[in-house]
C-alpha cells in the first residue's frame, strides 16, 4: 500500500519506517532538509532502539523514501499526519500551527478516495474541524483520527505490534466504510495479530490519546504524593507501591516513585488538555491534573533539596556527579527532563556539577553549555562530594556500590528513581537517600 507521513519528527520518522518495515511503500515529507537527508540516508536523527536497522532495510529496498517536497506525498492512499503539537509560548495551550500547515500543505494533492489519518496529539475538536476543511476542499478526501501510543524506548515495537488500535471515522457513510478499510490494509498484520480495535469517532479518539497520557501521569503524580506523605511519616513509599500493585485493579507499573515524569508527551499533554477543557468550559472536570504538574515538579526541587541537605546545607563548590539526563532510559531525549532539571538547579546553587548518561549529552549540551559533561560514568564519579541518580540506566542501577565507592570522596547517594539496590549500598558503606522512603 502507498502511504505518505506527513512530518518526520519522533513520531513520523517511527511510523514511516515501520510502515516499510510491514510492506508498505512509504515516503515520509518533512521541512527540515537536515532530518530528510539523514532519514534517506538511513540514518535515525535520535536514538531509539530497533530504529536504525529499519530505516537501513526500508531505504535499501527501496520501499522507504523522504522528501522535503509535499508534492510527493501524491499517489499515496492513506497520508499520515505526524506533526508536532508544541505548547503554545506562554500559555497551556497546544500550538496546532504544524498541523494546519500540513493539511494546507496536502490539500493540493488529495485525490479522490485518499484518507488523511492524523496521528498528532490534539486538543478535542480539531479533527473536526480539519475535517470541514477537507469536505470543503472538493478534492473527495475523508478524515481519520488515528492515535498513536508509542513509548520512547520502545518506539518501534509499539508501532509494528501496538496493543490497540483506535479510529475516529466519519459518521457512518460510504466514506467512513472507506476510511476503516484503508486503516484495515495499513494495519493488516496488527489485526491479524488479534490486536484490539476501537473504533469510535473523532472526538473520542482524540480524547483516548490525551486522557490515557492524564490517567498515566496521574498514576504517577499519585505515587509521588504518597513519597511525599511517607517522607513525613518514616514510610517506605517502594513497599506501599508493591502492596498496592498486587490488586489487579490498580497494577504495580507506572507507581514508580522517584523525580517525577518529564518528555515530550505526558507533561505537554496534560497541560493542553487542561487549557482546552478550559476553552470548553469544563475546566473544572480536569482541574487535579493541574495538581498533578504541580506534584510531578515538586518531586524535582524534592531531590535538589535532598542533595543540599546530603552536603550540609553548602552546595557551593561540592562536587556533585549526576548520573542521567534524559527524561527515561532507552532515549536521548531531554525535553522536560526532571534529570537535566535536577543538575541544572544544583549548578544554579553554586555545585560543581559533572553529568553524564549514555546517551543524551549531545542534546544537554546544546541547552545547557554551562554543565560539565564527561562519557565516562567513573569520570563523573571522581572525586564527588555526592551521587545524585536521576535517570534508571541499567548500567547505574546495576553498578557495583564498591566500584563507585573506590572513586567518590564521599559516599553519599540520592537515588532519586528508588533503583537502586540500598540494602547492597548501605553494605558498603554508603549513606543512602531515596525518595518517599526511610
Ligand atoms: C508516554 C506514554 O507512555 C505513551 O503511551 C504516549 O504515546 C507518549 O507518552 P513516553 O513519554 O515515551 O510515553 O514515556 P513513559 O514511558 O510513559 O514515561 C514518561 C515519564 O514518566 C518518564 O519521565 C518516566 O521516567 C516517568 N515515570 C514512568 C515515572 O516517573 N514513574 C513511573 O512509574 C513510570
């Protein structure tokens, strides 16, 4: 099947080449002709796992293409769009201008019977209206609204086997049978698979989107509250969380307690969706997610103060080793990243901050030059005052205590995602502090 994406950020790079990777023959359109010429060249502009070799098998037989030219996008039955939804520059509000330009961009070269499906995280009652603008346009195009629920990390694996689908269609027409068969030959080999299939219509599938991601940094914000409470109560926040998660109804994943959730989704998306329930004037249903930003940032100045305190209240001139600073492991991305956050502040308080993560220097330094960045995690560990862990790479979780501990001055460890093994580190000989435990 011929399919064009529209947009080749984190989203759309994923989806074009896992879209070839499942047969279909794809050409992916962005402006940036940077990202266009790496993507053609098979190259990822960002890392995630399982991405480059896809991209090498796409454009190396020949199935996988990318253009800066939406002119090209012509010819494919279904256009994927896949633009940033950025938040609005002062204010909570989604910035829609990327999507409005791509269908702008699209509608010259929407043919009869093409599905626009669009896969961007937008505030509810947008695909109505650019369905409107479709409708108008005469080219006898339709509309899905089909949300994506990639995890960064695992971006790949959540497009080729997702563990459901959702289309928002048009209401029951010939047009909206259309719509559904197009999306059932995309995804044939997910649906053959057994995996689940919602289909709804348009508001309901944009607002599946941005309330899963409110209900997951709810889920999270919840935990970190009870760390908040247990904090004052000599509690153990990990305990409560594994006693919890044994009730089938609530679940032990996402009740990691630790500084809080960061990214390019889970924080812009709950904001938006309070801003746009606003406009709606229903602010009043969404009005603990604001509790929940407010929560989640807290936890970040909660382990900044953990670290002052840790050095005796005089971060000024303390060697500090900050191991992480994307916003998860398995990504280099540090939009919102509580880690960055974290050694961001503890700089700002005079501390000599050595960072370091496997993989997300590059893109820290660009933001903040004024950090110290070293590779190497026992050059960050030289000589440190304190070990401030704030991203849960396998190879800090799992560090030996007496490895780290033959190189700090002093033994002092925040962990602040609660992974590490404290048991093993008090052992050693370490002063150990997690978040929302003993
Ligand atoms: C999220 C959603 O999971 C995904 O479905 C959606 O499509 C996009 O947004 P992502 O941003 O890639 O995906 O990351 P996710 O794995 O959800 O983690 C988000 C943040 O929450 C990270 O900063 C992570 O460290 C934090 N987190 C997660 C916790 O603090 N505790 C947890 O228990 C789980």
């Amino acid at each position: 099947m011929k399919i064009s994406v529209i947009g080749c950020g984190y989203l759309g790079a994923v989806h074009a080449a896992s879209m070839a990777e499942l047969g279909h023959e794809v050409i992916g359109i962005d402006v940036d002709p940077a990202k266009v010429g790496a993507l053609s060249e098979g190259r990822a502009p960002f890392f995630e796992p399982g991405l480059p070799e896809i991209l090498v098998a796409g454009v190396q037989s020949g199935r996988l293409r990318f253009s800066t030219d939406i002119a090209d996008a012509a010819g494919a039955a279904v256009h994927f769009v896949a633009v940033g939804t950025p938040q609005r520059a002062g204010s909570y509000a989604a910035d829609l201008r990327f999507v409005d330009a791509a269908i702008d961009g699209l509608l010259p070269h929407l043919a009869d019977g093409d599905l626009v499906a669009g896969k961007s995280t937008v505030p509810v009652g947008t695909a109505a209206r650019i369905a409107e603008r479709i409708a108008g346009s005469g080219t006898g195009a339709m509309l899905a609204w089909n949300p994506e629920f990639l995890r960064e990390g695992f971006a790949v694996k959540d497009t080729i086997t997702p563990d459901r689908l959702v289309y928002g269609l048009p209401p029951e027409s010939e047009a909206a049978e259309r719509a559904r068969e197009l999306l059932d030959e995309v995804y044939a080999t997910a649906l053959a698979a057994g995996t689940p299939l919602v289909t709804t219509d348009y508001a309901t599938a944009e607002l599946v989107k941005v309330s899963a991601n409110a209900f997951l940094a709810t889920k999270i914000s919840f935990i970190n509250a009870m760390a908040e409470i247990a904090e004052v109560t000599g509690a153990d926040v990990t305990q409560l969380a594994d006693a919890i998660g044994f009730d089938a109804r609530i679940g032990r994943r996402f009740l990691g307690a630790g500084a809080g959730f960061g990214g390019g989704c889970l924080p812009k998306d709950i904001r938006a969706f309070t801003a746009r329930a606003e406009e709606l004037g229903r602010g009043e249903s969404v009005a603990f997610l604001k509790e929940v930003d407010a929560i989640n940032l807290r936890r970040r100045q909660r382990v900044v103060d953990l670290a002052v305190e840790a050095l005796d209240g005089q971060p000024y001139g303390k060697r500090v080793a900050v191991l992480g600073l994307a916003f998860k492991p398995f990504s280099d991305d540090i939009r919102d990243s509580p880690a960055l956050d974290v050694a961001v502040r503890l700089k700002g308080l005079g501390a000599e901050v050595v960072a370091t993560d496997p993989e997300a220097i590059a893109n820290s330094r660009r933001i903040h030059p004024q950090l110290d960045y070293v590779e190497d995690v026992s050059d960050a560990l030289e000589g440190a005052d304190l070990v401030v862990l704030v991203t849960e790479w396998n190879e800090y979780r799992h560090m030996d205590p007496a490895f780290a501990g033959a190189r700090v001055k002093r033994k002092v460890v925040i962990d602040g995602r609660n992974c590490l093994d404290a048991v093993g580190w008090r052992a050693d000989g370490w002063e150990y502090h997690g978040l929302g435990r003993p």
